[in-house]
C-alpha cells in the first residue's frame, strides 16, 4: 500500500464500484410494494374499506392514477451490498488521503516560541525543526537564548535517549556559531567532559587496589560533527596518599568519543599498603581542542583542571575476606545452561619434537542475566594437554544483562584424533576480580563446555599468513604429525 497511486486502471475499477453501489443503494431504497391493501399516492393513507371518492386524510381525488396497491418495502439485500461497494470504492482514496495529511509537517509553521514549549516536552518534530532553524540561523537573538537555555538544562539531566541528541546538536551548532556567550560556553563545556573516580572501598591487605576512572561526555559526538572540537583529558595522574600510585599516563587519553559513559578499570598492585584508611587521587586537565591547520595542529579553547579523591580502606588478613566465595553445587549446571558457545575455530601453528602448537578461540555469550556474580578465566582442554597459555579471564555481575566475548588460548600440546573431545573450561578466578568494580559476591567452581563442535580450522602459511583449511585437511596433517610423534618416542 505504500507505493498505490491513483492510477487511470485503478479510478476506472473505483468508479464502476461506485456507480455499481450507487444504483444497487437507490433501487433498495425505492424498494418494491407487497400486498393488496389501497394507499393514497400522495399521503400513503390505508384506502382499505373506504367508499368515498376522496381521501379522508389529505382530500385527494382517488382514481387509478392517486392510488397505490400493496405497502411499500425496502431491499435490504440491495441496500448492504450497495453500501459494501460504495464504501470499497471510497477507502482506497481515503487511506492515500489520510496518509498525504499525515505526511504534511505543520511545525515550519509554528513560532520558535512554540517549538521550544512544544520540544521541551520531548516532541521530535518540533526539535528537529529547531535544529534545521539553528543550522540556518534564523533564530532570533531572544529566541535563541531561551532555546540555549533549555538545551543547557537538559544537557545537565542528561539521560539515554534519543530526544537528548537534538538539544545536545543545537548547543553543539551554537557554538560553532559563536553565538554562546563565554560564560554558557564555560557551562557547556563543563556539562560535557564530565570524570568521575571509583574505587573498592574495602580491599585485602595484599590484594590490589581496583579503581575505575569513569568519563561521560555528554555532546562530545555532536561538538565534534558540527564544531569540529574533541573533549580529550591531559596529564592525568593518580596519586595515592598525597604521593605517585604507579600509574601515570604520559600523553592525552583518547578523546571523548562515547556521548554517554566509558571506563577504565585499573588495578594498583600496592602490598605495602598498611591497613587502614587511605585516599586515591585523580588529577587531570580536560581540554576542548580545535584543529587550526588539517595538519595535527590543535588550539585550546577551553580547559579545566579536575581533582577527584575517594577513600577506601585496607583490611588486615586476619579480618574476613570482603569477597564472599559462593560455591554450591546446585548452581553448577543453572550456571552452565546461562552459558552459550558458539564460532570455535582451531589454528595449527607450528610442529616441533612431536607437538604441535595449536590455538583455540571461542565466542562465549550469556543470553539473560546470571543468577550470581562471576569472576572466571578460560583455558582448553584437549586430549594432547591444555591450552592455557594467553588465558582470558573476565567478571560478569548478575546486573548485567546480555553478554559476549571472545576467548582464545594455546600451547603445545600432543597430536590427536578428531574423534577425541575437547572442552572449553571456566574456572572462578580471584585475579579476574582485577576487572570489576561490582563483584563482591562471586561463584566459585568451574564449569565445563564439550565436546565443542569446530566451525572453522585454520593454518599459518610460511609467509606468516594465515590460510583457512578443510576439517579433513586439518586432521589429516594431525594424524601425520602423530606418527612423528609415536616414531620419535
């Protein structure tokens, strides 16, 4: 229905329906007569009995010519399948007109002032408008400021919606302009590169110390399109206790690219740490910069100097451990039915004294949230060995929704059969809690995968190259290398 147009075939078609439905309407209503009794023509008064020559109930002269025999009836047939085709002949032109009036836009129309009332209700059309006006710059002078001023506020409460970027694009477009003051300039920036700094408020004397340097730029991306400007932090340091944490970046962070949050997670390897209370310290410069040349040339506008600080404290070993170690076996396979996994692929590398080097990778997801928190590392169990070497380890939390990562290992094992079962194995791990600020409850115990179904099988070609071989390929050269390996022993 989206491409019917009123074409000559189709209004020939819409017209015979209607003058089909017409006349079948007309001839129900005009109806036909039943029975035998006399009515007057003129009145439809019952003649029935009557002996004078006129009519008692409006004195017209009765004759063959002013009298009606039978009672009148309508078609009732005639009328419903009348009105059926009168009405499908008018649809097909009712739908496409409601859709041409659908498709007007009344809100070029409209005042600016209307627009703003209109879009601080979180009406889209009314925003976008706003936006090609701003982009235009007709916006008067007053109007944009009351428009600045709300674009601000709602930069300020920023959440996860789509009806934040069209404020965040005008403010962006403003500036751009140069048509905010410095002083909402200095509020716009400030609103956008926004540092927060989290770290475990209770850790194990021993344990390293888990930060999570947090950055929300909110109209990062929209500066960038229409401003030409990134939010980028410089000379970032952590300090800990009034002195070095061990942990400095030497140039800029990568800029603001996200509009909404992005993190990293450090983790302070500090066992001199005494028990006790102690303070974290984030220092950093958040810079607006422009490029001046197209030649990696980049001019300051704006900057700031942010200093964060947050206590944590230092347990003795003694004390109990703040993470709790959950195991129960009854979780066992509840937690291995929440896993799936999926895109193995195995990849021969070399051949030396009978072994062969092999890699695994896995994509590993979780389709619903987890019953407990996990904090895991991965490895391969195959029948020449294990593949533990580069072993991925990670930290799930039951908050978290869908999940997915990629996990691979290798090392050298013995050639084998491809009748023999391989596995995927994940085992709780203390140091993957290295990635997680939230886990403070975890699982502990291991879980495994198999036998895994092999999707894809690879080799490494002299050059170094990378070649994708056939399953039968793969353990044809196994097998060979197996008869090496029983001959060398």
């Amino acid at each position: 229905m989206n491409t019917l147009r009123l074409g000559l075939p189709l209004l020939t078609v819409l017209a015979a329906l209607f003058l089909a439905g017409l006349v079948l309407l007309i001839r129900g209503l005009r109806g036909r007569r039943i029975g035998t009794d006399p009515h007057c023509r003129k009145c439809r008064y019952n003649l029935t009995g009557l002996t004078s020559d006129k009519c008692p109930e409006c004195g017209t002269s009765l004759g063959s010519t002013t009298v009606l025999i039978g009672r009148p009836s309508r078609r009732r047939r005639a009328l419903g399948g009348g009105c059926v085709l009168m009405l499908a002949s008018l649809s097909v032109p009712a739908y496409l007109g409601y859709k041409r009036l659908r498709a007007i836009n009344p809100y070029p129309c409209y005042p600016t002032s209307w627009l703003i009332d209109a879009a601080s209700r979180d009406v889209n059309p009314a925003l976008k408008e706003l936006v090609a006006r701003v982009q235009a710059q007709s916006v008067p002078d007053a109007a944009l400021r009351r428009l600045v001023a709300a674009a601000l506020d709602k930069q300020s409460r920023a959440a996860r919606s789509h009806a934040v970027e069209g404020w965040l694009s005008i403010l962006a477009l403003t500036f751009a302009q140069g048509r905010l003051s410095l002083e909402l300039q200095d509020r716009y920036f400030d609103q956008m590169g926004i540092v927060s700094l989290e770290v475990r408020p209770i850790v194990l004397e021993g344990d390293p110390v888990v930060c999570a340097v947090r950055r929300t730029g909110v109209g990062s991306v929209a500066l960038k399109r229409f401003g030409g400007c990134e939010m980028v932090i410089r000379d970032a340091y952590l300090g800990l206790d009034g002195g070095a944490a061990d942990l400095r970046w030497a140039g800029p962070e990568p800029p603001f690219s996200n509009d909404w949050n992005s993190a990293s997670i450090h983790s302070l390897h500090r066992p001199d740490l005494q028990p006790g209370r102690h303070v974290l310290e984030w220092y950093g410069c958040i810079e607006a910069t422009k490029s001046t040349d197209g030649q990696g040339h980049q001019e300051v506008v704006w900057s700031k100097w942010v200093e964060i600080t947050k206590d944590f404290e230092i347990w003795p070993l003694e004390n109990v451990d703040p993470i709790q170690w959950v195991f129960d076996p009854s979780l066992q396979q509840v937690l291995k039915n929440h896993f799936q996994v999926s895109k193995v692929t195995a990849s021969r590398i070399t051949f030396e004294g009978g072994y062969t080097e092999l890699r695994m990778r896995a994509e590993l997801k979780v389709a619903q949230p987890l019953p407990v928190d996990i904090a895991f590392s991965t490895w391969f169990s195959v029948p020449g060995g294990e593949l533990s070497r580069g072993r991925d380890v990670g930290a799930f939390t039951s908050s978290q929704g869908r999940i997915r990562m990629a996990t691979d290992a290798w090392g050298e094992v013995r050639p084998f059969n491809p009748e023999d079962r391989i596995e995927l194995v994940l085992t709780a791990d203390r140091t993957a809690l290295e990635h997680s600020m939230e886990t403070y409850t975890a699982w502990w115990g291991e879980l495994r995968f198999g036998p895994l179904e092999i999707n894809e099988f690879r080799q490494i070609k002299p050059n170094g190259d990378w070649e994708k071989i056939t399953r039968e390929d793969f353990f044809d050269r196994m097998r060979e290398d197996l008869q090496l390996h029983r001959i060398i022993e």
